[in-house]
C-alpha cells in the first residue's frame, strides 16, 4: 500500500547537464538552493547574478540586460538608509559609499554573466510569482523594493496572457544571442502567503499554465522540472518546511536535487558529481582542533589528483575555492 504521491524523474532528458557545459541559473531563492548543490559537485554554473528575481516581468528584464550588456549608471541608483541600490538587483548588491563604485560592483556581474548567457547550454529559471511592482513615477518593473515605502509602488498580478508574453519574449530575447541551449523552467515551492493562501495559489497555477503554454509552443527546446510538485504533492508535510513554514527546508532541497540530478545527468555525470561532492566536502571540513599543515596538505593532494583526472573541472573547481571554502 502506498501512502505517498512519489514523484519519479522524468524520463528522455538524461544527460542534459553534462560538467564543463555552461549553465545559467535566473529566479527565486530556489535557484540559490539548487545552484548550491551544483557549484558543490563542481558544475560550471552562474547562478542569480542580479540575486533573487521572483516574476516573469523581472526574469524578462533581466535576460535583456544580459542580451544588450546594458550597464548601470549611478544616475539610475536609489539611496536608502545610506545605501545605493538598483532596481534591477537584489539588495545583496546594495553598498555604502560611492555610486560609482557600487555600479562597477553591479556591471561586473552583467558582464560575467552575459558572457555565460550566450555560451550555455542550459538556461535555468525559477518563477515565484506573477506578481509584479512598479513604480509610480515611472511605470518601471522592479525586482526589489529595497525597503522603500509601499506608496512608492504599484502593484498587480500577471494574468496568463500577459504571463506567455512575458515568457515568450524572454525565449525569443535569450535566442538572438544563444541558438543551441535548453531552457529548463521550474516553478518555486516557496509559498507566497501575504495576499492569502488563495491568491498564492492562483499566482503559482498561473505560471504552471504559462509554462505549459510556452513547452507546448516550443516542445523540443523548453521543458519543466516539478520542483513545486514535487513539494506539494511528494513530500507534502510541514516537517519538510523551514521554521517559517515557507521555504523548503534543507532536507527537501536535497530530496528535489536528487530528483533534478536522476532527471538530466547521465551516469557518467552522475559517477564524476558523487566524486566532486566527496572533493568540495573534504576542502569544506575545519578541524574542530584548528589549523593542521597535515590536513590542509591532504586537502591539497587530494584537488590536485581531482583536477589531473577531470581537467575539464578546473575552472569551476577555482570558482568554487574563491567562493569561499
């Protein structure tokens, strides 16, 4: 007798993301969650480069700036609380100081980013909600509110015309530059919550249809990953959730990746992740005794026989150690 809805990986994609092939991962917080699990097993992905980004609108003007290579201007930043922000970019890119510096800061990640855009051969992108902000003053989208006052902004939700629109340009914009690369989207399992559960859940059916819509428009080149799915009707119990009872807990990220990984990596790719995992976990390890010369040689010894057999894995094995290990 079986007590649970188990969601099983889909079939016909394997071998999708291979190590050494670009990736680009645009959306919610979930795609910080499933990058991470991938930097880890030493894929060459870039992940968020504006930060989070939540709805179709945001996700389209990312990619456009991307395509255009459109840079920041500190005439465009907003100050508040004493720092500078844009509202393209999370507030993880806000600073103090100089406009100018905090542009640079931001156009470097534009610049790295669309040179990953045009390469990759997958483009990942996670939407949370069809909601949208706008500023007032100008009409802008905006992907964060920075902390400014809600009377700044306008808000509304997509419907799903204006939600395939969104998509669509976003698919054509992301084809003037990449001719070859998959577009895998998800939709995120974070529950959205302030307008009521109700409203949340018309706001995720509305991007599943999108996103039918889009595959149904576009079979061989776009598909769907069920991580909403996959917490809603697999896993399905509030011991799955974070303390807020909102975002998936660490336990079902790492239950959906594995679902991911069985989904779109072949079992060489499979064989050579399970070995970077071993790696990064090893070069992650602190001694509960402090610095030993002993270890940290082991450590040494051990990236470098890694990096000898999969020399292909090097670039990503150096983004991982500047990362922060």
């Amino acid at each position: 007798m079986e007590f649970r809805t188990e969601i099983k990986p889909l079939y016909g994609v394997a071998g999708t993301i291979r190590h050494g092939d670009p990736i680009m991962m645009l959306g919610s917080c979930f795609t910080d969650n499933i990058g991470r699990c991938l930097r880890d097993e030493l894929f060459e992905v870039e992940v968020n480069p504006f930060g989070p980004i939540y709805n179709p609108l945001s996700l389209l003007r990312g990619v456009e700036t991307l395509v255009n290579k459109r840079h920041i201007t500190a005439e465009e930043l907003i100050e508040n609380e004493g720092r500078y922000h844009s509202f393209i970019f999370h507030s993880r890119y806000s600073a103090s100081g100089n406009p100018q510096d905090v542009c640079a800061g931001m156009n470097s990640q534009i610049d790295r980013a669309a040179d990953v855009l045009e390469k990759c051969s997958v483009l990942i992108l996670t939407l949370g909600t069809n909601k949208v902000y706008t500023l007032k003053s100008t009409g802008e989208t905006v992907a964060n509110c920075h902390k400014l006052p809600a009377s700044v902004f306008e808000s509304y939700p997509l419907t799903i015309d204006e939600t395939i629109d969104a998509l669509e340009k976003l698919y054509l914009t992301f084809r003037t530059v990449n001719h070859s690369g998959r577009l895998i989207f998800t939709v995120s399992p974070l529950r959205y919550l302030g307008d009521g559960a109700h409203a949340g859940q018309v706001a995720k059916a509305t991007l599943l249809l999108a996103v039918d819509a889009l595959i149904a428009a576009h079979p061989d080149e776009v598909g769907y990953f069920p991580s909403y799915e996959i917490m809603m009707d697999d896993l399905r119990d509030y011991r799955f959730y974070a303390e807020d009872m909102r975002h998936p807990s660490d336990v079902a990220v790492k239950y959906i990746y594995e679902i991911f990984k069985a989904s779109y990596f072949d079992e060489e790719t499979k064989r050579i992740a399970a070995e970077a995992s071993r790696l990064t976990r090893r070069l992650a390890h602190r001694s509960f005794s402090g610095f030993s010369p002993e270890e940290e040689a082991a450590k040494r010894e051990m990236a470098e026989k890694f990096i000898l057999t999969y020399p292909k894995l090097q670039s990503a094995y150096k983004r991982y150690t500047i990362n922060g290990i």
